[in-house]
C-alpha cells in the first residue's frame, strides 16, 4: 500500500525507524555536530536529509541559513514547537542565518484563519515566546507570508516546475489551497537562495516531509536559479503528558508554553508514569523511567546536565524515587521554567512592538 504523510492532518505514527526507511531520510549522526544540543545528544533529533551539507557549513564557517514557519491558527504555542525552536537557536549560535515566516496566507487557505487575526496571533504570542525562549530578535529575519513580494511572485515561478501526478503522490490529493500553500511553503524555504547562494535547514517533525520533498524536486527541475537543494532536520514529536504521540496536534493532556501554575499542577498529577501500582511494589521492582513521561519532559526540555539526568534515571530504576516525589519533582522545575519564561515573554512582547511597529 502506498503510504502518505497528510502535513494539514497527520495521525503521527510511532514507528520513526520505519519511516526513516520508507521516505528516503538518513538517520541523524550527532558526531557530525559540533556543540550539540539536549535534542540532538539524547535522540529526539532523529533523521534528516543532506545534513553534511550543513554541518560543513558549521565546521568550515560558511555562510547557510535555517528556516521555520509559525502556523498562526494556534492560540497558544505548544511544547513541541519549543524542540523547533531549540533547534533554530543551535543552528544560529552556530553562525546561521535565520529566517522566521508567518504562514498566515497557510493559515487563512487551510484553516479559516483570517489575515488581521493571523498576524495579531503571531505578534503578541508566536514570536514573542520564540524570543522569549532564546531566538536573538535582532539577528531573526522575521516575515509575514501575505507581505513577502519575493517569495510570493517566487511561489508563482515555480509552480510551473510541480505536476498534479507528483502532487497525488506526495499528498495523497491536490485541493488548490493545499497547492497553494505547499508551493508557497517551497517558496519560503528557497527564497533565501535569491540573494546568496547557501545551503538551509528547516527543523520540522514528520509531519512536514512532504512539503520538504516536495521543496527538493522542485529546487531540482528550477534550472536557472541554480538552487542548492534545502536540507531538513526531523525532531521527534513531544508525546502529551497521556502518552499519546499524536498529540501534537490534539488538545489531550498536552504543555503549553504559557501554561498557569494551576494548570501545571493539574496536567503534571495526571501524568502517565512508568511506576508500579503500589508505592510498596515500586520500591521493590522500581519504575521504568523510558515509559514515563515526566522523564520524556526531563529529557527533552527540563534537565539539562547530563550527569544528573543518568542519576535521576537510575534512582527511578531502584524504586528509590516514586512517582508522587517525581510529580513534584516535575512541577517544581515546571514552574520555575514557566516563571522565567513568562518575565521574558512580557520583555518580548515589548520587544515586537518595537520591531514591528506599523
Ligand atoms: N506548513 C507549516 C506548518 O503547518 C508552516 C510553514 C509555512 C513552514 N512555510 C514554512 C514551516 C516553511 C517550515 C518552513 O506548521
């Protein structure tokens, strides 16, 4: 059976080995590095495709760029798009050039979301927390879908360069918003390319492969602009605290940058954990911290040392630390987190209305 990834409506699947196999990605090799993040040294960066080009760039100092898309249906941002981010602050730290757009014209095509609500989502939520979480505003090249000439008279260029044949086989169908914004989005990923031949990046969970592939063929046939083809890195979704993987884009028990103190509480107590029945039993048989998914949280976004990380881990594994213990555990550097990232949130904001005053 043929096998399609819906970027607009994807069920995650759990098998990531599987489709590293089936969509031609090449597994993600830390060594390749240098100064590697959380996600890249514990395995939640997972694949990618043509990643020496960039690691090249990064060694030997040469010009590259990354790119990322804020989808501004959302009203609040998701843990999972923290990973993202992380990701594009790793690669500017490491002498990228960085491009965020707004997808709003994405938006208002396939989700109803009008372009004046887009874009007063994007200013006061989006941006301001990819700020607050480290992304240095003043080297982001920010941008709104609906406002790029370039990119939207690019996005017209090349759609002379897809065929519905390969638009059925990537996506399984071809409505014309789908076009539209899958186009565009190849636009958004080239356009850098206008100015300054260099290789790029775009972070992405699965679910935008498509889009990705859909990018390298078209960079591929555009002959006379002479692109390099964009590589992409696959960062593993961020299941909800239930444990279900698809969550990304379901409500579920899912974190939420912004969440309130209460609301911590409330998902953190009602956690999957990969503790035993009783306390009596687990501190016999221990727990199983690879079930859990407060370590997922620890492992991802909360602990940073690795050194403490192992502890923690092993002391879970002896039964020596319960599951209530690690819920509190969990809430405690929950909140601290969200109480600096609120602070930095607020500066932020202040921070786009300067950048985009109009
Ligand atoms: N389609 C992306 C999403 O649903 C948003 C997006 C538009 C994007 N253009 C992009 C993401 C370019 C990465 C690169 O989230």
């Amino acid at each position: 059976m043929r096998e399609i990834i819906d970027p607009w409506d994807s069920l995650i699947p759990e098998d990531y080995k599987h489709l590293v196999k089936k969509f031609g990605l090449r597994k993600f090799d830390v060594g390749d590095f240098p100064n590697p993040n959380v996600l890249m040294k514990r395995g939640f960066v997972f694949a990618g495709r043509d990643l020496t080009k960039i690691s090249d760039c990064i060694k030997k100092r040469k010009p590259f760029y990354a790119l990322t898309g804020i989808m501004p249906s959302a009203e609040k941002v998701h843990f999972g798009t923290k990973s993202i981010i992380d990701m594009m602050i790793y690669f500017q730290k490491q002498g990228a050039e960085i491009y965020v757009l707004v997808a709003d014209l994405e938006a208002a095509a396939t989700r109803g979301v009008n372009l004046k609500e887009a874009r007063k989502r994007a200013l006061e939520i989006h941006i301001p927390c990819y700020i607050a979480l480290g992304l240095d505003a003043g080297k982001t090249k920010f941008y709104f879908q609906s406002e790029s000439d370039d990119v939207r008279n690019l996005a017209f260029e090349l759609s002379n360069k897809a065929t519905l044949n390969e638009y059925k086989s990537i996506y399984g169908n071809a409505e014309p918003s789908r076009i539209m914004s899958s186009i565009l989005q190849v636009a958004d990923i080239l356009h850098p390319q206008i100015k300054k031949k260099m290789p790029g990046v775009v972070p992405i969970g699965i679910d935008q492969d498509p889009h990705i592939r859909l990018s390298r063929d078209i960079a591929n046939r555009a002959r006379k602009f002479g692109f390099i083809l964009p590589s992409s890195i696959n960062v593993k979704f961020v299941p909800s605290l239930s444990g279900d993987l698809k969550m990304s884009k379901s409500e579920g028990n899912s974190l939420y940058l912004l969440d309130s103190d209460e609301e911590i509480k409330k998902k953190i107590s009602k956690a999957l954990t990969g503790g035993q029945k009783t306390a009596k039993e687990q501190k016999e048989k221990g727990g199983n911290p690879e079930k859990d998914m407060l370590f997922e949280l620890f492992r991802q976004h909360l602990i940073i040392d690795d050194k403490e990380l192992k502890k923690r881990e092993e002391d879970y594994k002896k039964g020596k630390i319960l599951d209530s213990e690690n819920k509190e555990f969990a809430i405690k550097l929950l909140t601290r987190f969200m109480h600096d990232f609120r602070k930095k949130y607020k500066k932020a904001q202040k921070q786009v209305g300067k950048l985009f005053k109009d």
